[in-house]
C-alpha cells in the first residue's frame, strides 16, 4: 500500500511542476491560466489520495476527501473568476468573434 500511496504523491508532484513549467513558458495569459487551473487541482488530489493511503486512518480519509471536494469546488470558481478579470482589463486580439462582449453588450 505504501508503493501506491507514494505513486500517487509522485504523480501529484509532478503534475504540479508540470503546471509551474506551463506558466514559466506560455506566451498568453490564457494559456497560463489553462494551466494554472488544471494540472495543480489533479495533482494536489493526487497528493492527497496518496497521503491518506499512507497514513491509513478514517480521520486521514475524511480530511483528504473534505481537501479534495474544497479543491475541486473552489478552483475552478477561482480560476474561472481570475480569467474573466483579465478579460476585462485587457484588450487581446481575438482570432474569432468576441461572444462574451456581444453577450454582455445585448444584456444591457
């Protein structure tokens, strides 16, 4: 059990020093928000599957699955929120339509 408790953090360690290599060498803020969002909310889980195999305890198991919903709940959200601001305070060139700028401008 311990091999695939420490597989797991592994796993999770280096999704995460995936993620930061993705932010260090993407050239749009988009780009690195994708992968400022992903990779760390699969690795973190990772991380935290394999902790609780590892200790071996309900107390263990309760506080990586509350970790885990938190993460899965709140990242996104997060992330989600981050872009649109971004969105906001920059003026990208686009390739395609602008469907969130005509969204909100038929809204109003």
């Amino acid at each position: 059990m311990d091999v695939i408790a420490g597989l797991f953090m592994v796993l999770g360690a280096a999704l995460v020093l995936i993620a930061g290599i993705g932010v260090a060498r993407s050239w749009s803020i988009y780009a690195r928000m994708h992968s400022v969002a992903i990779a760390p909310t699969l690795g973190v889980t990772s991380v935290a599957v394999g902790l609780a195999l590892s200790i071996r305890s309900t107390t263990a198991y309760v506080t990586a699955f509350l970790v885990v919903i938190l993460l899965l709940v709140t990242g996104p959200v997060g992330s989600h929120l981050l872009t649109r601001a971004v969105y906001r305070q920059m003026q990208s060139a686009l390739d395609s339509v602008d469907e969130l700028a005509r969204d909100e401008s038929s809204d109003s």
